[in-house]
C-alpha cells in the first residue's frame, strides 16, 4: 500500500473540520500580523525598551567594525580571531599534535576564555580538515558539498510546491551558503553545518538515510545542530516512521556519549588550571537581548546584510508563515526547530554569536520560499469554504 503525504500528515495531526480549519488559519494570520505590528512599534516608538545595536556584526570572514546593526562586507585578506584559532588548530592537528593539548594552549593565545567547555570546540572540524593537504582543496569541498545542497533543494521544493517556489527557495539557500568563498569563513563549523543541514533538509523523508548521515556530521561539526536529531526522534515517531525514529534516538544517544568524553578530555587537559577549570558554563551567553538577536542572527543569510532592520523582521515572520501551514513530516520538523531557535535566542546569544543564525537560516530560505503556496492553499480553502 502506498503512503501518500497526506495520509502520513494526517497520522502526525488529525484534520480539523474545514469551518474549524479556516477559522485557526485566520487566527495565526491576526496573531502573526499583531505580532508584527507590536514588534515595530516597540522598535520604531519605543527605542529606550530595547537596547541598540550597538556591537558590531561581522561575519565569519572578518573583524572590521560596520555601522550599528549591519553586518560588515566581507574582506578576504582578514582573519578574525575565531577562525585563526581554527586554521591554527588545524595545522597543529596535521602536525600531529594532540587536539586537546594544543586547544588548551591556542585558545588563550586568542584572547579567549577557557572557563567552559563550550569554550573548547569540538575535535571534528580539526580531525577532517588536517586530512586535506591544502586549505583551498578543503574550500573546494565545502562549495561542492554546497552545490550538492543547492541542487538537492531545486529537486525536492519543485517536487513539493512547483518551479517558482523552487528557484525562490534555491536563491535563498545560495544566500546561506555563499560564505563558502568569503575568504577563510570555509574554517567556520557553522557553515559547514549549514550546508550539511541544507542536505538534511532536501533529503528528510524521500532518503531519510542520507538526512541521518548529515545531520550526524552537522552535530559533529556544531553542537548547536544537535536538537535537530531528538526532534527528528519526535517527528518520526508520530508520523508513525518507527525506524527512523529508534536510528534517530541512537545517534542522538551516540552524540551525547561523544560530547560527554570530549568534555572529560577538556577536564583532564586543564587539570592543573584549578582556577580556570572549564565546566559547563551557561552563564557567559545568557543575554536578554529580545529581537535584538533575531535581527542578526537571521542576516547570516548574506541576501539579508545591508537591508534595513524591519525588513529582517519581515523576512522572519513572513518565512515563520510559510512554515506553518505545511504538513509534510520535514516541515513539521523545521517548525519545531525554528521555534524552539528563536524563543531560546531570546535569552542566550550574545551579539558576537550572530553566526549561530547560519544553524537555522537554511529552513528560513525553504519558508519564505513557500509563502505563496501557503497563502494559495489558504485562499482556496477560504474560497470553497464560502
């Protein structure tokens, strides 16, 4: 028997009379444009409520300072502190020297602090990229992997929504990705998670193993993708997908064993450091920062960099709407990881963690994408309704 999209979203949500359907689609549609409206009028009337944007917003590639609130242009011949922390750290893996014991020593040298172990990134990036004799060569595969990404997202939104929704949601994603040839941003492990969740995301349902490979690399490369997995867990399980799921609850379990022990190897290498000892210390990122966070995290998408602030918060919302009315168990998924992203950025991230927003920035593109054919299905239903 043959399991049509419709049946399995209907397995995950039970469909709503058609009186009570359209009336909750017209309540997200008064809830979202009061939202919107309260946002900027908080912005445009009531400066004092939030604070301005003050610290500047670079992007991966570089530590020039822009005007206040705009990412700054990329400029190649830089290299900021993070991302020579990262090419040294390769280059001392290659040379053999052992990840932890050259981290304790290099992260210091870079002007930051070793009192956590978030502080200490994950051995992965290091491992794979001392493997790749030549810097450009490891360019050349993140731009492949990202094309790769791109074509996989023209396939699988035409598929869903049409050619128009398909070259929409590609340009958005190439915006996500186009850090690949900003000079040295090819260091960053966020945008090597992007592109990795750019596949995950085209490969959900129709090749569900090839999503669990990338999302597993992701998290491996960023622990910030780790709650894509346990929800993956939540989706697959109502959508009545038990393989998945039980795959997706032992990878899940496998990366917490993984960052437990990289946490003991943070523990042992700064033993004799009992003052700066690292432990899992929130604190330094907890920063009620309300939109604030919003506005630059989601410009990591580089289409976003030099509009003006409300247009990001349209982009936001609009791409928020395009999600929800979705129904296939990708989307179901991105909805929650979306939510779940911009209601904890709230609290935690600070300014300088902007390039966190290249995490979710690629679900963002796939919403936006599918605002038409969300706003279509609701003016057909709206229609026969009457």
């Amino acid at each position: 028997m043959t399991v049509t999209p419709e049946a399995t979203s209907a397995a995950i949500i039970p469909r709503a009379s058609p009186a009570i359907s359209q009336r909750l689609r017209r309540a997200v549609v008064v809830l979202v444009t009061l939202g919107i409206a309260g946002v900027l009028a908080v912005w445009q009337f009531a400066p004092g409520v939030r604070p301005p944007l003050t610290e500047s917003v670079v992007s991966p590639a570089t530590t020039s300072s822009p005007a206040a609130g705009e990412v700054s242009p990329p400029r190649a011949e830089q290299l900021s502190p993070d991302l020579a922390l990262y090419r040294e750290m390769t280059r001392a893996v290659a040379r053999g020297e052992i990840y932890y014991t050259a981290a304790a020593r290099e992260i210091p040298r870079h002007g930051f602090p070793a009192t956590s172990t978030l502080n200490f990134r994950l051995p992965t990036y290091a491992w794979c990229f001392a493997l790749v004799p030549d810097e450009r060569i490891l360019q050349g595969i993140l731009l492949a992997l990202c094309l790769v990404g791109l074509v996989l997202t023209m396939q699988q939104v035409a598929a869903d929504e049409g050619a128009f929704p398909a070259i929409i949601a590609t340009i958005l994603q190439a915006g996500v990705l186009r850090w690949s040839i900003d000079g040295y941003a090819f260091y960053a492990q966020e945008l090597w998670a992007a592109a990795l969740i750019v596949i995950a995301i085209a490969t959900f349902e129709q090749r569900s193993l090839v999503a669990m490979l990338a999302l597993t690399l992701a998290a491996l490369f960023r622990e910030l993708a780790l709650p894509l997995l346990p929800l993956a867990v939540l989706v697959s399980w109502l959508g009545k997908r038990r393989r998945d799921a039980v795959i997706y609850t032992l990878l899940t379990l496998a990366l917490v064993t993984f960052y437990y022990w990289h946490h003991q190897q943070v523990q042992q290498v700064t033993a004799g450091l009992a003052a700066t000892r690292p432990s899992l210390d929130l604190g330094q990122w907890l920063a009620f920062q309300g939109t604030n966070f919003w506005i630059l995290a989601t410009r990591m998408n580089s289409w976003l960099l030099h509009v003006p602030e409300i247009v990001v918060l349209l982009y936001l919302f609009l791409a928020a709407i395009g999600l929800a009315d979705q129904a296939q168990l990708r989307a179901r998924w991105m909805q929650l990881f979306v939510a779940a992203f911009y209601i904890g950025t709230l609290f935690i991230g600070r300014a300088e963690n902007q390039y966190w927003g290249l995490i979710v920035a690629p679900m963002l593109s796939i919403g936006f994408a599918s605002l038409p054919a969300t706003l279509a299905r609701w003016w057909r239903s709206d229609s026969a309704s009457r």
